[in-house]
C-alpha cells in the first residue's frame, strides 16, 4: 500500500495547543542518559550569560577545534529508548498515561513543518502504531549514511570547503561554551566565568525537554534539545506552575555575519528553520552569534520566536527568486500533514508498519507500509522497547 499527500495541502487552522513542558531528561559528558527530571535540571541544563560588552573582547569561535570532545556520529542519532524509559517513569509516578497521538522528536516534526519551504532535502521516517499512539522516528541509518556520502564527496572535491564547514559546525557548539553558565549568573564566581573561553568544547552532554503540545485535533508529545534557560527556571515549590518552565528556555545558533544583501536570503533561511525548531517546544528566544570569515564573533543579536514571522514576511531584501518565508502557510501544511497521517495509520493495528518518505527529485509525499522482514524488523524491538511495551500493557490492566 503506498498512499501520497499533496504538498499544497492545507488545514484551515493555523492554532497551535499551548506547548507545557512534562518533565525533562539528559545525556552527560560519558553519553550515558539520564531519566531524572530534577537531576537533568540540576545538572544538564545552563544558563545564558553574555553582557554585550564582551563583543569587543574579539573570540574567535573556532579555537580549540582541535580539542572538540565530539560524539561519533552513529551514537549521536535521536535515541528513542532512553525517551520511552523517561515517558515509563514519568507515568509510573504520575500513574497515568500521558495521552497524546504521536510520540516523536522535535527535529522529525521540523522536517515536516519546514517542507514547503525547503523541497530539496528528503525525509525518510518510519511510523508504528502501539496501545493507541503513533510512535514515529527517523530513519537515522539513512540519514547517516546520506551525511557520511556528502562529507566524503566534499573532502574529495573541496577539502578546504569541508575543513571549513567542520570548523563552522564546531563554532555553534563553541558558542554555547562561551554564553553559558552550569547555574544561574549569581551562583558563579568571577574566575568560572572568566575559565569559559578556554573550556574544552564538547556535544555529549544534552537536556531534553519533553513538551506536550499540538495541532488541531492532533495532540503530540515531543522531545527536544534545549540549549539553556534565559535566567532561572521556576521551581514548582515557590508556587511556579510547569506551564512556565518553558519561557525560560533560549535556543542559541551561529551564523556568518550578514554583511551582503545577498547574504540577507541565506540567513533567512537559517532564521526560519529556527523559527519552527523553536516554534514547535515553545521556545519564547533564540541568540544568534554572528562570527566572520575567520570565526571571530562580531555581533550577538536576541530575536524573540513570535515576531521571526513578521520579519520573515516584511523582508525587503533582492531574493533572486527565493519565495519569502511564510511560517502561517508552513503551519497550516503541518496541521494538515499531521491529520491526514493519523488518518491513514490506525493507531489500534498493532500488525502493521510504514515509512513515511518524501521524495526531493519528484517531490512526493508518501506513506508507504513495510512489508516481510522490515516490518518484523521495526515492529520487534528496533523502535519501541520491551521495557516500555510490557509498562503500557500492565498500565491497561
Ligand atoms: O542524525 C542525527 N545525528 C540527529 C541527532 C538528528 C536529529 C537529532 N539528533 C539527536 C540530538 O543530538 C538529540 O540527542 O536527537 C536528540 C534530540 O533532537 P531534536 O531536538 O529533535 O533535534 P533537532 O531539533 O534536529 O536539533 C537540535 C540539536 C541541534 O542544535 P542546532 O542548534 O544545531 O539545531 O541537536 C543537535 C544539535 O545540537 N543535532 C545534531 N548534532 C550532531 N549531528 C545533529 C546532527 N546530525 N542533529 C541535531
Ligand atoms: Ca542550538
């Protein structure tokens, strides 16, 4: 069975279900995760501190390149196991269910809200229906073996491009090291925050944030990375409700100085790419770091995630043909990707499972079931785990 989707689809409701964060969990610097919703706050989440007038102090992004504690690329695929074990727990304290219909990451749900916009990058996913709910994830080993191909392509062609690129990839993770703190700014001393610059710069440890949200009639829950919090986060004993944690969090990116009208097309790109990362969790800020060609940070710029759609709309750069970005459009397309995707799969057959793919060369859009051994495959063990399915079942009764 292979069913497509037509991508000027649209839903008429362009309303998103107020994101509420549910609880959060973490990677640490040895890539062991952790399911503790108060231990990830304690210990994997920071807080951005970056007066303006460390501007002039002149960083450049890419130093310390050579020390970058970086996570192989094949441990680094969104994990949904740790996910499930940290939904189990929450609900085996909560001792119910968390209802929603899809059960997903953050970066799958991008991809999705993102693609009317960027039609030339495929998407593979695979989607199985368990106890009600459709759990959905990437295709990571296509997805790694697509990256390993264009890196190995650029080396051989351009290595000082490729070179470059890494260098650029590494300046996003750099940034974080430099703007952040492991506490609130009052809590550190003088010389940790003067020790940032010359940290070892590392991507394995991660908070996540889990935020029930929705479209529609669609209701989701998503997990995401968050970069660090504004401030402080409000703890639930000073009377704060959860609904607030997720104003405090902030997404941080990098990004080559807009010096050329020209440029201006680029960075828009990136900026609504952000707009839906953020969007989608609810995240209220991002912090751009601007560096130049030699990675020296130039200029450091606060964009709130609701105003990006207005400024996207009233872009009066020379576009040379690049459509402008309209984040409405892109929503009302998600709402109704979402609608007719739980539609097409019956979240109560447990038998079956499907591959969502969109295809970039004939621009297709497509929920195709998977038949024999890849069905056995991703049905026994390789998206849920037993851990998590025997829970749900004890949970049913
Ligand atoms: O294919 C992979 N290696 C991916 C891994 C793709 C997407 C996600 N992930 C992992 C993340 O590391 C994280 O553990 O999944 C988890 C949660 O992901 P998400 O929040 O759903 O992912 P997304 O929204 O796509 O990206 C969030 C961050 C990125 O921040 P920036 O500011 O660069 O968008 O996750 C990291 C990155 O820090 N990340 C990656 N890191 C290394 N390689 C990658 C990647 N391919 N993709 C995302
Ligand atoms: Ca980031």
């Amino acid at each position: 069975m292979i069913k497509t989707f037509k991508l000027n689809s649209r839903s008429e409701t362009s309303s998103l279900k107020l994101p509420k964060e549910v609880f959060s969990f973490s990677r640490d610097l040895d890539g062991e995760w952790h399911t503790d919703d108060a231990k990830a706050k304690e210990e994997a989440l920071s807080y951005y501190y970056f007066p303006d007038s460390y501007i002039d102090r002149n960083y450049n992004l890419g130093d310390g390149f050579n020390k970058f504690k970086k996570i192989p690329e094949a441990e680094n695929v969104p994990n949904f196991a740790s996910f499930l074990k940290a939904i189990k727990e929450h609900e085996q304290q909560s001792g119910k269910k968390i209802k929603v219909d899809i059960v997903t990451f953050r970066g799958v749900m991008t991809k999705l809200l993102t693609l009317p916009y960027d039609t030339k990058t495929p998407i593979h996913l695979y989607v199985i229906a368990f106890d009600g709910q459709l759990f959905i994830t990437p295709d990571s080993e296509y997805e790694l073996k697509q990256r390993a191909a264009e890196d190995e392509q650029l080396k051989a062609s351009d290595p000082e491009k490729y070179q470059y690129n890494k260098t650029c990839e590494y300046t996003g993770y750099k940034f974080e090291a430099l703007t952040t703190l492991p506490k609130p700014w009052a809590q550190c001393s003088r010389g940790l925050i003067e020790k940032r610059a010359k940290k070892t710069v590392n991507n394995y440890e991660q908070y996540i944030s889990v935020v029930r949200t929705g479209i529609g009639k669609v209701k989701t829950l998503l997990a995401g990375e968050v970069d660090c919090a504004w401030d402080y986060i409000p703890s639930e004993e000073n009377g704060a409700s959860k609904n607030d944690i997720l104003k405090h969090y902030v997404e941080l990116k990098t990004s080559m100085v807009v010096d050329q009208p020209h440029k201006a097309v680029n960075f828009e790109r990136k900026l609504f790419k952000t707009w839906a990362q953020c969007f989608l969790l609810g995240i209220p800020r991002v912090v751009y770091g601007f560096r130049d060609q030699k990675h020296l940070l130039k200029n450091v710029e606060i964009y709130n995630t609701e105003e990006i759609p207005l400024l996207l709309k009233n872009s009066e750069y020379p576009r040379g043909g690049v459509q402008k970005f309209h984040c409405v459009d892109a929503i009302k397309w998600y709402g109704a990707v979402l609608e007719w995707i739980t539609q097409n799969v019956d979240a109560n057959d447990e038998s079956k499972a499907y591959k969502i793919i969109y295809d970039s060369g004939s621009r297709t859009f497509s929920l195709n079931e998977c038949m024999g051994d890849e069905n056995k495959r991703l049905r026994n063990g390789e998206i849920l785990t037993e851990e998590f399915k025997s829970w749900r079942e004890q949970l049913r009764g």
